[in-house]
C-alpha cells in the first residue's frame, strides 16, 4: 500500500501541479485522498483474506494471518472498521472539492473488490481483469479528482502530454499486473484445486497459461516500442530508459517462462514483473 501512495504523489506533485493553475487539491487534501484509495485497498485484503484464508495455509502459509492470529471476526470488525472511516473521508474530499462523483467511486471499488473476493475470483480470467483495472485505477483517481484542473490547461500540447502520461502509465500497470496475475494463478495451482476454484490454468493447462502470458508479454513490447518512437514526448534517454530497465526484463521473463513452469520459476518472473511495474513508475520522471 506505500507503493500507492508513492504512485498518486508522483503523479500529482510532478505531472499535474506543474501544468493546473488552480488544483482543486491542497497536499492536505491530497493526503486525504490517498488515505481514501489504501482504504479501498486495505479492505480488498481484508475481505480477500477472509474468503481465501482456508487454502492460503497451501498457497502461502507464512502470509495466512486469519483465522491467526486474527480471529475470524476481529477480521470481519477490521474490515466494516475500514470501510466506515474511508466513507467518511472519501464523503469530506467530495464535498470539499465540490465532486460528488469522487464519492461514488469509494462504495464502487469496495463493492468491486468485494464480488471479486466472492465471485469473480472463481473465473476464467475475470478476477484478474478485476484486480488489474483495480492497479490502473489507482493512478487514474488522480487524474479523475482533478479533471476540472486539467481541462483548463490552456496549452493544448501540455493538456495532451499529461493526458497521455496518465494514459501510458495506467495501460502499462494494467497489462502487466494482468500478466503478474496469470504467473500467480499457475504458481498458487495447488491450493486453488484444492478450493475447487477455476483459473486459467487449471481449465487450459499450464501451457496455455505460459503461452497466453508470453502472448501478452510480446504485445506490451511491441505496443511500448511503437510508442516509443510515435511520441512526441519522447526523448532519445526515455527510450534507452525504457528499453534497459522494461523492455529488457520482459524479454529476461519470457526465457524463463520457455524453460519450465516450476513454482521457483513463477517465483523469478513474478519478482521481475514486480520491478517492471516500480521501473514504470519511475519511467513517469523521464516523461515530464
């Protein structure tokens, strides 16, 4: 949850501050709403934790926290606990700022992140949409909640350059967190059989997986190599940034996935996967 944090501070304070003469948000309020958005995610775990706990002891049994040393219904407590004080706040910032809209989106994702942890995670890859969209969201929250800020920037070409830094940065978390949640589900098989849940891989095989993951892999970098050289943003240091610290360690993942799928292996590309995403992050540096 500090990588959100991290997230939503970067792109306020070094995309949009610098282009909107009026924010509609303080770093007071801001602060807010990054305390709303880890609510929301703070309460995804929770209910996530409470509907899996009984097959994590096989998946991860050194991050299984409920039924201990959390009781079932401490859990339960924790999670209505979260859900009412980030209501609350996401209530005061809508108000505050006159964005009512900004309101609804809080019981929307809790709701969300609720039927995923119900339903939506016993499916062929929905449940991974759903918390891919989730990652994506969090940058897109900030734009949303300054949208009037952003409509008036009067330099077209500025307005187009945050729009597309947003956009770029929120399609690159969604696809791979997408990918990083194929990788999870062929490296969580055992405990999800054991669940009698239905993933990917356990309908198709796990050579369908690897290959609807290698698949994927090879659309993000040909999707990022055209932006590269399309944008008009881009500079001769972004694209050698992205293709050292991105391009390189997809291309390093999808060795790994052509030698075996052994639960080791996911391991290595899930870690990779994982700092594609912080590499992406602090790609948003090279683009402003």
């Amino acid at each position: 949850m500090i990588i959100v944090g991290i997230t939503q501070w970067i792109l306020y304070r070094y995309v949009l501050l610098p282009y909107i003469e009026n924010p509609a948000l303080d770093y007071v309020h801001f602060f807010i709403l990054v305390l709303v958005t880890i609510c929301i995610a703070a309460s995804g775990f929770v209910i996530n934790d409470l509907c899996d706990h009984q097959y994590d002891y096989i998946n991860k049994p050194q991050k299984s926290f409920i039924p201990e040393p959390i009781s079932t219904a401490y859990a339960w407590k924790l999670y209505f606990g979260i859900i009412t004080f980030g209501c609350v706040l996401a209530l005061y910032l809508a108000i505050y700022i006159m964005n009512l809209p900004l309101f609804l989106l809080f019981p929307g994702a809790v709701l969300t992140l609720y039927y995923y942890s119900k339903r939506w995670k016993n499916s062929i890859l929905l449940g991974n949409v759903v918390v891919s969209l989730f990652i994506a969201f969090t940058a897109g929250i900030v734009w949303f909640a300054e949208r009037n800020g952003w409509s008036s920037i009067q330099i077209l070409s500025n307005k187009y350059k945050v729009a597309e830094i947003f956009i770029v940065y929120m399609s690159l978390s969604f696809i791979v967190n997408f990918i990083r949640e194929i990788i999870k589900d062929i490296e969580d098989m055992e405990g999800d059989k054991s669940a009698g849940l239905i993933t990917f891989p356990l309908k198709y095989s796990i050579i369908s997986a690897l290959r609807l993951a290698n698949g994927l892999v090879i659309f993000t970098i040909v999707g990022t190599l055209i932006w590269l050289f399309l944008s008009s943003i881009s500079t001769f240091a972004m694209k050698m940034y992205f293709l050292i610290f991105v391009l390189s360690p997809l291309v390093l993942m999808m060795t790994y996935l052509k030698t075996d799928s052994s639960k080791a292996t996911m391991m290595k590309v899930s870690s990779l996967l994982k700092w594609v995403m912080v590499a992406g992050l602090f790609s948003i540096f090279m683009m402003v």
